[in-house]
C-alpha cells in the first residue's frame, strides 16, 4: 500500500530547507572537547546532511538556504556542487553573519553531545526573498527542518514556503529537528512546530520532539495518541523514533509499521537520525512498501552511526541493501512484527 503519491512529472525530488553549517568532528575521539585537539571538517546541519544522502541515493535534490559570504559559506557551496545539489536558491549572508559551526564530542561508542556555535547564525537569515513559488511547484516534496523556525527572518521565509507547497501539492515533510539554540522559550517551540505540523504530510520526530510540539496542545500523549492526533489533521505519514529502541510509522489509515536497529558496532552517536531520513524518504518517493522505507532508514542509520562523519560517509543506494543483506544473514530479520 503506497501512503503518499508524488507527482511524477516533476523535476526535483526534493527541496531541502534550513541549516547548513559545519561540523567539526575530534579525530581523537573517546576523550571530552576538553581534551580533544584534532577535528576533521565536514558539511553539517541535519537538512544538509540529508541533502548529501539523498543526492548519494540518487535522487535529485535542491537546497533552500543561507551561507556565510567566506571561505566557509564556499567550501560548503562547493560540496553540494560536488554532490549534484541544485545550490541555485542558496544565496549568501550580507551583513557579516556566520555558518553555524558544531564541534562534537564523542565519549564513548554510546555518549555523544554536540555544541553548537549559533550566535547570528547564516542559516536564520534565510528570509521571504529567497523563497519562489516556481521552485517549490517544481519539486515532489520539500522537507521542513524545524531549527529553521526558531527566529525571524528564517521562521517567516519557512512558512512561506510551507504556503507555496501547500498551494502547489508539494507534499511536506516535517523534520522536527528539535535543536534548543536560537529558540526564545519552549511556547515558541510549541506554537511553530505544530503551526508546520498541523500541515505536513509526513511528520518525523522523537518521542520528545512530539512532546515539544504537543506542549500546548494536550501533553503527555502516548505514541498511539500523538500518531492519531496528527494523521486526523491530515498527515498520512508520522514517523517516532527511539533511538537504540527502533522506530515506528503510523500511517493514516490506522496501521503502524516497527523496525528494530540494525546492530553495528557504534563509533558515535548521533547521526543516525539524519541517515534514517535519507533512506525512509528515498524509499518512500521511490515507491517503495513502508516496512522497506523503514528498513532502508534503519540500515543507513546503523551506518552513521558506524562512521566518523555524518554527510561525507552517506552511502549508495546499493550500499544499504547490501548491508540489509549481510546484516539479515548474521542477525535475522529486523522488522518488529506484531
Ligand atoms: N546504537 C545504534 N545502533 C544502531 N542504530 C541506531 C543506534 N542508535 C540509533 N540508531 C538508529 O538511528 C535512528 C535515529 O536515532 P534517534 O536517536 O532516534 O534520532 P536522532 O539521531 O534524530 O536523535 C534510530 O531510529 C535507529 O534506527
Ligand atoms: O544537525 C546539525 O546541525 C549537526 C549535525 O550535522 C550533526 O552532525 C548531528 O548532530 C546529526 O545528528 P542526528 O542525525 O540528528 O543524530
């Protein structure tokens, strides 16, 4: 059963929107920031992650987004290029402000934190200006990062956008991205992601970023509840992820989909989330069963989270189905059936 129909004629396959930044990543993992003196750069920020590993998947991917006007706003220009990522709606910052940079710290194979230098961030200067209906009614899907909600200019140019898609039936794909940096108060948080929620076609999030977007609207709901809520809003698809615990999709129709995590042996852990994306939403707009997206979303998200670098080590399409087939063979089937 296919719960969402894109339309096929369309060039794009999806329009990302929101943070690009850079991720500084230590070399000399397994210690704290304290500590640590050696980082590899990489392209960051979660859309843009995503960005890179559905363009590695294939599919043909346009960024919506602001840089800084340097070497860095560069180098991250350049690497989408590489990439095949349509940069010609990502425009630079005038008036100095910065690419967000994200030094990460890796513990240990189960403890990560990442800190995020925001302060003016480029991303957030993305305004109205920047977003034309012609782009987005020429795409199949646009995903939404929540982070790009957090402040004005960015917060208006995302719901103009979230117009022109509504207006266009370019489905909308709500990443709830929770990030605390640049929000004013958790009201905020709650008032704009359920703003986008209330709209979007699919909804991917945790256990608690549906606890933030829920927080004015009846807290404290189970998984069942929060899926029901927002597919009788008009969602067909509401994706809630647990971490090491697997993840579900509920669709609207009142079914629900489980995958359990692919063992791997973990380097860090973060990264995962925006692996899963990539590959549930290249399922989805390939046409595949759901139990597939899923699985596909899952094994790439193991992969991530085997990897040092989250964009620079996204896979191939016909990587992930091979590590879906080894993975089978030594462990079994990973789909949670009832
Ligand atoms: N240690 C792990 N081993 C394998 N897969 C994992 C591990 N931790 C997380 N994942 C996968 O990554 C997905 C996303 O992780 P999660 O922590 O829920 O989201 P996010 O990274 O966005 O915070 C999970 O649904 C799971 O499939
Ligand atoms: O999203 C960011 O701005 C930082 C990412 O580039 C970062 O590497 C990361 O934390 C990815 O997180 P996840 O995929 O949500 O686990």
């Amino acid at each position: 059963m296919k719960y969402i129909e894109f339309d096929q004629s369309r060039e794009m396959d999806i329009i990302l929107l929101g943070r690009v930044t850079i991720d500084f990543n230590p070399l000399d993992y397994y210690k704290s920031l304290v500590e640590s003196e050696t980082f590899r750069k990489y392209v960051g920020g979660s859309p843009a992650n995503i960005a890179v590993g559905m363009a590695r998947l294939g599919k043909k991917c346009g960024f919506l987004g602001k840089v800084s006007d340097d070497q860095f706003g560069r180098f991250v220009v350049e690497y989408f290029e590489k990439e095949g990522i349509d940069t010609s709606r990502i425009s630079k910052c005038e008036h100095g402000e910065k690419l967000g940079l994200t030094f990460t710290e890796i513990l240990s194979p189960t403890e990560s934190s990442i800190l995020m230098y925001r302060n003016q961030a480029a991303d957030l200067q993305l305004s109205v200006a920047d977003i034309d209906e012609e782009y987005i009614k020429n795409s199949k899907a646009l995903l939404i990062s929540g982070t790009a909600l957090a402040m004005s200019p960015s917060r208006e140019a995302t719901l103009k956008a979230l117009q022109f898609a509504k207006k266009n039936n370019t489905k909308v794909i709500f990443d709830i991205d929770y990030r605390e940096y640049n929000w004013a108060s958790r009201d905020d948080m709650a008032i704009y992601y359920s703003i986008v929620a209330h709209q979007s076609d699919i909804i991917i999030g945790s256990r608690e970023e549906f606890d933030i977007t829920e927080a004015l609207l009846d807290p404290g709901r189970d998984d069942h509840t929060t899926a029901k809520y927002w597919c009788d809003q008009g969602s067909r698809i509401v994706v809630i992820k647990h971490g090491k615990e697997g993840s579900t999709a509920y669709t609207y129709d009142g079914n629900d989909y489980s995958i359990k995590p692919f063992p791997v042996k973990a380097l860090k852990g973060f990264g995962g989330g925006d692996g899963y994306a990539s590959s549930f939403l290249y399922g989805l707009l390939e046409g595949y069963e759901i139990i597939e997206c899923l699985e596909m979303g899952s094994a790439q998200a193991a992969m991530l989270i085997a990897s040092h670098g989250c964009s620079a080590d996204m896979p191939s399409a016909e990587a992930v189905k091979e590590f879906i087939r080894e993975s089978k063979e030594k462990y079994g089937d990973m789909v949670a059936r009832a």
